[in-house]
C-alpha cells in the first residue's frame, strides 16, 4: 500500500522507528548512516522513516519532540521507545529484538 499516511504506519503491526530529523542538525547527519547499518540488519522487518520537524512541526509537536535527533519506535499505535540523542545501531537492534513484537 503505497502513500501509507504516518498514522496508518504507526498503527500497523510492523514495528516503525521513526527519527525526527533537522537539516541542520549536526547529531542528525550522524544518525543517518547508523540508521542505514540498521535497516541492512533489519530489513523489512521494521519500517525505518525520517520525520524533518521544520517541515512537519505538527508531528513534532504531537510526540513532544524537544530536541533532535529523537528516535521513537511505534507499534500498533503505542510508543514503545524514544531517545533524544545519537543512537548507535547496536543499541537500536537491541531495543527493536526486546520491545518489539515479531510479526
């Protein structure tokens, strides 16, 4: 289903981490090829997408984004974790086995 709105993808049952993102942000031209690591290791079984919050101030505000980069990982509409801050893909793989559920 191409043209997934953000509320459809967070809703389904495919884990989402969502990165909330800003060209100008030193941090977030770091996170980008972590992120990169990340999907080679996952695959497509979790859905990885960048949210540019001076583009999309309304869902930054709605997930309470202060800073940047903020990671968040949804499923089924809940929020199972988020961290402000550079992640490393080990700790991303880590929260996605634990938090998540297989589908």
């Amino acid at each position: 289903m191409p043209n997934n709105s953000f509320q459809d993808l967070i809703n389904g049952d495919k884990p989402v981490l969502v990165d909330f993102t800003a060209t100008w942000c030193g941090p977030c031209k770091m996170q980008a090829p972590i992120l990169k690591e990340l999907k080679d290791q996952v695959q497509d079984s979790v859905t990885i997408i960048k949210i540019d919050v001076d583009k999309n101030p309304q869902a930054a505000q709605a997930y309470q984004v202060q800073g940047v980069p903020t990671l968040i990982v949804f499923q089924k509409g809940q929020i199972l974790w988020r961290k402000s801050g550079v992640s490393t893909a080990k700790e991303l793989k880590q929260v996605l086995d634990t938090k998540t559920v297989a589908i």
